[in-house]
C-alpha cells in the first residue's frame, strides 16, 4: 500500500491527512464525526445540545465526554487559563458563527488595542465545575453552561486519529494542530509558520510527537463597539487578551496537551510564555515580529538523566 | 546578655513562623491555580502528568526523548514523506 493524502475542511478550518503506508479513510470518516459532534454552529450537534440541556447531568457521546475531559484537563494544566466554559463570552466578543475570512488586519488591531497586558484565570473558572464520568458517557455541568470546542477540540481531533494509526508513519495536520509519528524512519520536519513575514519562524524534526499554535492574526474583528477583538479570551475579563504575543506554538506529547500550552503561553505574555513552554519547547513571536525559540529543557534533562545513569 | 537569650529564641520561633506561613501560602496558591505564572511553571515541570489520561487521547508512554530527531542522518530516500513540510500555524 502506498502514501495517501487527503485535504479536507474541517473543525473550522482545513485538515491535511498524511500517512506513509495505509488508508485514511477511516480516519476521515471519524474526523467527520468529530466535527460534527463537536462544533458549535450546528444547533443539531451534540455539543450545542449539551449546552442547551436543562439538566444537570446529561449522557453523551464518548467523543463528547472526551472533550469534557480535555477541557478539565486543560484548565487544570494551565492554572485556569485556558478555559473551553467561555462560550458566551466568545459569541459576546463577536464570534457567533463560522468564520468567513479577515475582517480585520492584525497591524491596524495591534494599533487600535487597549494596553498589553497578561491575562488571568477567572475567580468563578466555569472548568472547575465540569464533571465527566471514567467512561466519558456522563457529564455534570451548572445549567447555562456554554462550552466552547475551539482548539481543545482541535487537539483531541488529531490525538483521537492518532491513536487510531499509531503504528504506522503519519502526519495529521487538523487547522494547524499537528500530530506526527516518523514510525521506523527519519524524523519529520515541520514549520512554524511566521504570521509576520514570509519565511519560516522555526523548523521542527520530530519524531513521535505533537504541536500546535495558538494565535491572533487570522481571526481579527471590531466588536459592536468598534474595539478590535479576538477569539483568544483573557478568562478573568471574558474579553480578548492583548498580551504582546501574536503566536505561540508548543510541542507536546499530544495535540490537546500541546494546544493547552501553546494557548496558555500566549495568555500569558512573552516573560511568563518562556515558563510555561520551557518544558518541552516552543515558540513565542512578539507584536515587532521577534521570534522567541524555547529550548525543550525536560528533553535535556530526560537525556542527561539517561547519559549519566549508563 | 541574659535578657539576649530569650529574645533571640523568639526572633527565632516568629521567622520560622513567618516563612512557614509564607510557604503555606505559596503552596496553597498554586493549588488552587490562582497565579498563572506559578501554576504554569508547576505545569511545566511536571511532565509526568499528560492530558492523555484526561482526555482519551494517545497513551501517556511516549517519553519526552522520544519528541525530536536530532540525530545528523539526511538519508530519507527510502522512506516516503508527505509532498510538502507540514505547517503549524494559527487557524
């Protein structure tokens, strides 16, 4: 069997589906159903319905008890910072429905925002009061509740693909959120896109890993007020975050754990952002275009631990 | 120098006191992810905890050494890749 590839429109955005030696349409059909449960746009789909449910505890789909999972998950890895409970905030911000192209352009955004400022999680943090059964088909939330799938779900997406072709050699690109697995053979490069300029912030050679990014400059808008706005929302304003970061990308060992950091570093401005990627590495660019590369520092210690205990 | 004895016990006891409460607050704080900053470097540090055991993704055995390639081979021929490097940018 040869190399299959396939770009399809998904999750918001565009997927691109690689793999070495094998068939990807299962993959595709599960990406679809993915999509389908967990979008936003659609009233039908389980996750709208989930937030509309008058009750209390409600049974769900294992892909939606697995979003719920994540979105514990992420809020708990990022001290609060990334919450998936703004819902209502995001569509208050001016993002209710399927995003049609640039309204904005990031320079005149950039020109027009209030002062920098880092965000900060929410005394009240929606996430905290998320509930999920061990086998992810019972879900407690407060009634009102309006979760948001944005790019935790993105990540789960390609994660849950993922592990549907571990064994084999594989890239599955879904709107930026990238899962790769080199199997048996040389690592894969992957850019890092500069939302700046034209040539490459970063080249990545990875192995068995995960990396997304988050950033600002490709859904940019003015709000009913006239104030430029964003789809990246400081937790304890409800309102977009202007933190002089404009992208931030972060390796991980998967995609929803490399989205929660990514998110988080650029949340958290270009001091406390080197923090949170110094883990296993990432990339910060500033508003003036600078390119911050994080060195993965638990790699470096993982592989000295190894170098001194032989 | 007798009187120095006792008020130097209780200089003493009121700084243990006070960096024990200090810490407690520290600890307490990052807990309950109050500071961003410090709940994110806890975060980062602690690689051990993967979201993949939340979350129903892939398995949380793949150990961070196993993330990059760093070795100097250039000699893919053999093995196929995909048409064009795969991009991660802000969607």
């Amino acid at each position: 069997m040869s190399a299959d590839e396939r770009i399809v429109e998904a999750m918001g955005g565009q997927a691109r589906l690689w793999v070495a030696d094998g068939d990807l349409s299962a993959a595709q059909e599960l990406l679809a159903e993915i999509e389908a449960r967990l979008t936003r746009f659609d009233p039908a789909s389980d996750l709208c319905r989930l937030n509309a449910d008058p009750s209390q505890a409600v049974a769900v789909d294992p892909i939606v008890g697995g979003f719920v999972g994540a979105a514990i998950a992420a809020g708990r890895r990022s001290g609060g910072l990334v919450d998936s409970t703004l819902g209502q905030e995001i569509v208050a911000a001016g993002y209710g429905e399927h995003w049609t192209g640039p309204a904005l352009a990031l320079d005149a955004a950039l020109s027009d925002a209030p002062a920098r400022a880092v965000a900060r999680p929410a005394r009240a943090a929606g996430w905290r009061s998320l509930w999920v059964s061990p086998e992810r088909t019972l879900v407690r939330r407060p009634v009102g509740l309006a979760l948001d799938s944005g790019g935790i779900g993105k990540g789960l997406a390609a994660d849950l693909l993922a592990d549907h072709l571990r064994g084999g050699r594989f890239v599955l690109d879904i709107g930026g959120d990238l899962a790769v697995d080199a199997g048996d053979g040389p690592g894969i490069e992957v850019v890092v896109e500069h939302p700046l300029g034209d040539a490459p912030a970063h080249v990545y050679r990875l192995r068995r890993a995960a990396i997304a990014t988050s950033g600002i400059q490709r859904r940019v808008w003015r709000d009913r007020d006239g104030a430029p706005a964003h789809h990246l929302l400081d937790p304890a304003t409800g309102r977009p975050a202007w933190t002089g970061v404009v992208s931030a990308t972060a390796v991980a060992r998967t995609a929803v754990e490399a989205e929660t950091l990514a998110k988080a570093a650029l949340l958290s401005g270009p001091l406390a952002g080197r923090r949170v990627l110094a883990g296993m590495g990432g990339v910060l660019i500033l508003e003036d275009g600078r390119v911050d590369v994080v060195p993965a520092l638990a790699v470096v210690a993982a592989r000295a631990h190894r170098a001194v205990a032989r | 120098m007798k009187s120095a004895a006792p008020a130097a016990r209780w200089v003493a006891t009121i700084t243990v006191i006070a960096v024990l409460m200090v810490f407690s607050v520290l600890a307490l704080r990052v807990k309950l992810g109050d500071d961003p900053a410090i709940g994110a470097t806890s975060a980062s540090a602690d690689t051990s905890a993967t979201t993949s055991a939340d979350t129903t993704s892939s398995d949380d055995s793949a150990s961070v050494e196993d993330l990059f390639d760093d070795s100097t081979s250039s000699d893919s021929s053999s093995t196929s890749s995909p048409s064009s490097a795969p991009t991660t940018r802000a969607s």
